[in-house]
C-alpha cells in the first residue's frame, strides 16, 4: 500500500494541496472547516476561507460570504453556525435541535445557532472585491453584502455593548473563537455546569481526547448556551453569566469599520460614517483594554469590572487596527518570551511560560493558523517586515509538513486536531499569493 503523501515542497505543491482541501471542504455553496468535525458553516470560519477562496475562485468566494450573511437573524446578529441542511441532524452537538432558531429571530433562509462570533466578515468582502473588481461590480456582491454587514456591525453596537464603554461583549466563549482560553477560566468556574449526562459530545469522535475541551469546560458551554435560548436570545433579557470583553474581537470590528469604509467609499455611500466608528472604538479599545505596564491588551470580565491577566495571542490581535497608537510596545510584546515571534514558529495561542499552558490542548499554547495570519498582517501593518516574514514561512511550512492541521503544538510543530482544515488551508493560499 502507499505511504503517507510526502509534504508539498514547492510553493506550487503547496498551493495545489491547499486547494484540494478547499475543493473537497467546498458543499455547493458554502466551506466546512472540517468534514468530520465541523460538517456546517461557522461564521468567522467562513471570512478566512473567503480570503484563500478569492485567488482560486473570486465568484465561490463571493458565494461563500453571500452565504453567510443571508443567514443573518432579524435583529442583524450572524449566527455563529449556519447548519447544511444536507447533514445528518446529530452529526455535530449542539445541533439544530439543541439552538431552535426558527422562532426565535433567525430568517426564514436557515436553521442557525443562536450565538455570534468575531465579524471578520466586512475585512474578507473587501479583500474578496479587491481580488476581482469587475465580477463584483458585475455580480453586485458589495450592494449585497453590504446593507448586512452594516446591520451586523450595529448588532454589535446597539445590543451588545454590556460595558457601556462601547466595545462590544462576548457572552459565550464559542464567540470569542477561542473557546477554552485561559482566559476564560476563571469567568466560567462561576456558572453551574449542565449535567454531563444531558449531552452527547461528538467532537470527540473525531479528535483526540487530549486535544480538545473537557467535559467540565463543556458542560459549561452547554448551561450558557441553553439560558441564553431560554431567554430568546434577548440580549436585554438574559441573565449573561458570562460575560466579556475580548481585544480580538473588538480589534477585529475596528478593522472591519475601516473595510466598511472602504466598502461604502466604492458604493459612493457615507464612508466617514464608518471611519469615525472605527477611530471611536479604537479609542475605546486602547483606553479600556490595554494595560501600559503589561504592554499588553488583556480581556475584561464584565462581571467583576476588572482586567483578566492572561496573556493570550487575542491581546496581539489589536496590531491589525490601522493607527493603533500602542503598536511599537505591543510588537515588542510579540517578540518577546511568551510568544517569541521570530523564531521560526506560529504564534502560541496562550503564554509559552504561562501556568495554564498546554502545548496539545485548543487554545490553551497551540498555534493555529488564523491567529497567525492575523498577526502577520497587524506585522505588516506597522512594518515588522522581518518579524512577518519569519512568521509567513513558518506558517507555510508548517501547513505542508501537518496535511493543514487545525492547529500545531507551538514548540515541536506537530499536527494537533483535524487535518485538512479550511481555514489552514485557505490563508495559506493567501500567504503564497
Ligand atoms: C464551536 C469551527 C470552529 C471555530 C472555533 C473553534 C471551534 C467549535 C467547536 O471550531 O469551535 O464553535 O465545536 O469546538 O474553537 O474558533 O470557528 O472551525
């Protein structure tokens, strides 16, 4: 029988892998980021793909955004999972059964979750136009597009700002992204979890048990979830036990205000409308989030009012918003031991010298490829041009030689999670571009 498929040498092997797994992932008209895992659409999932999708199929990349924000709720939010019909009801926990979005704001288009993730949306549409300008303006994507972005972005403005600084709050972990984050331990110890015999993981069959949450941290999800929809979802309403403020997700709205205004410029809408939110937040996020000791953004937890110490790669992320006044200091962070960017490795998602880190487990040390590709760009942004480099190839290399894992233990390397990853996948193809 044959061995293994050596790893993609040359940047051509490398692009033509990576579109592979893009093209067996592709359902007709949206991405899974993972067949076995993940047999859905994710939301924040869906942006990263568009940005690969855009240099091998600019109109499926259209597609796949348009997807997306057509399964957007009544009140503006986009649901974090846009469940395929064509897919077994119980493949994933929690499924459609679990959410019941029908009656509870979600269009009539789809079944969805019911929370959120980060709006990385805006930044891909505008990456995905630029790709190919005259199929766009031809197709309309940007007059599609963005109405529904506009109103997500207010979603996010009108309902979810519980700090009154005016950033917007997670109340799941799920909608950070970075589920089982250091730095949501000590937020979630607080909530009661549901009985672990009134749920069924599938997640773990088909990922190792060592890489992937525990049973505690998902009982956890399950309570949060389950009082939010028992609420409707009302964000006025339900309790929140959770509730957060997390830099990644807040830098990644004021980088999408700035794709908005770019976004509403070409459409010869009110661009500054869009500027002026962007310069409002970022204020907002540097006085509220950053700490000058640390040289670091931290998360806030909304419950107790105070800063959550953790060192994450979420507090790099801020280094994409364009003007951000504390970039030097945050580079320097970077670069420094805990996350030792230039070394030839991804950014760890957790603290290389934290107490909580794990080089296997989620988003508690590994790199993912996302995370990376964010910060390669804030790099970019404020002319770390060695640092991004170094960064670049090592996440190139890393794709190849791990068939695009999920993410990768931060020292060693190693495949961690699923293989043949979506969004690994899809930024690599953008990093080769
Ligand atoms: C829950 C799909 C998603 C990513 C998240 C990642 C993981 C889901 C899960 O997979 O979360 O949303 O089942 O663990 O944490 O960032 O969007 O790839």
């Amino acid at each position: 029988a044959p061995g293994p498929a050596a790893a993609p040498g040359t940047a051509a092997e490398l692009r033509r892998a990576a579109t592979r797994v893009l093209l067996g992932n592709w359902t007709g008209r949206s991405t899974v980021p993972s067949r076995g895992l993940y047999p859905h659409q994710w939301s924040w999932d869906s942006a990263f793909i568009a940005v690969g999708l855009r240099h091998l199929s600019p109109r499926r990349a259209q597609w796949e955004l348009e997807s997306m924000t057509a399964a957007q709720w009544a009140d503006g939010r986009l649901p974090h999972i846009v469940f395929d019909p064509a897919t077994p009801r119980g493949a994933y926990f929690p499924g459609p059964d679990f959410w019941r979005s029908a009656g509870a704001g979600a269009g009539a288009n789809a079944e969805t979750s019911g929370i959120v993730q980060p709006p990385v949306h805006a930044i891909a549409a505008w990456e995905v136009h630029r790709a190919d300008p005259e199929t766009s303006r031809r197709r309309g994507f940007l007059e599609r597009v963005y109405p529904r972005l506009a109103a997500w972005h207010h979603y996010l403005a009108r309902e979810r700002d519980l700090g009154g600084a005016g950033l917007a709050a997670a109340v799941h972990p799920w909608e950070s992204g970075m589920d089982n984050s250091p730095a949501w331990d000590a937020a979630l110890a607080r909530v009661a979890p549901a009985p672990a015999d009134s749920f069924a993981r599938r997640d773990l069959d088909h990922a190792p048990v060592a890489d992937r949450p525990t049973d505690a941290d998902y009982g956890r999800y399950v309570r949060l979830a389950a009082d939010y929809r028992d609420h409707g979802y009302d964000d006025a309403r339900a309790p929140h036990a959770f509730r957060v403020e997390d830099p990644s997700m807040n830098a990644l709205l004021i980088a999408a205000e700035h794709a908005l205004a770019a976004i509403a410029a070409e459409l010869g809408g009110d661009a500054a409308a869009h500027s002026g939110r962007a310069a409002v937040l970022t204020k907002a996020l540097v006085g509220t989030l950053y700490d000058p000791g640390a040289r670091m953004f931290f998360a806030r937890d909304l419950v107790t009012g105070a800063h959550i110490a953790e060192h994450t790669v979420a507090g790099l992320v801020p280094l994409i918003v364009p003007g951000l006044p504390v970039a030097a200091d945050l580079v320097a962070t970077a670069r420094g031991p805990r996350f030792g960017i230039g070394q030839g490795r991804l950014v760890p998602s957790y603290d290389r010298t934290g107490h909580a880190f794990d080089p296997c487990r989620y988003w508690r040390g590994p790199g993912w490829f996302n995370m990376s590709w964010l910060v390669h760009r804030g790099l970019v942004l404020h002319g770390a041009a060695d640092l991004a480099a170094d960064l670049r190839t090592a996440m190139t290399a890393a794709a190849g030689r791990t068939g695009f894992a999920e993410y990768v233990d931060p020292h060693s390397g190693q495949a961690r999670g699923a293989r043949a990853f979506s969004w690994t996948a899809a930024v690599t193809l953008d990093l080769l571009a």
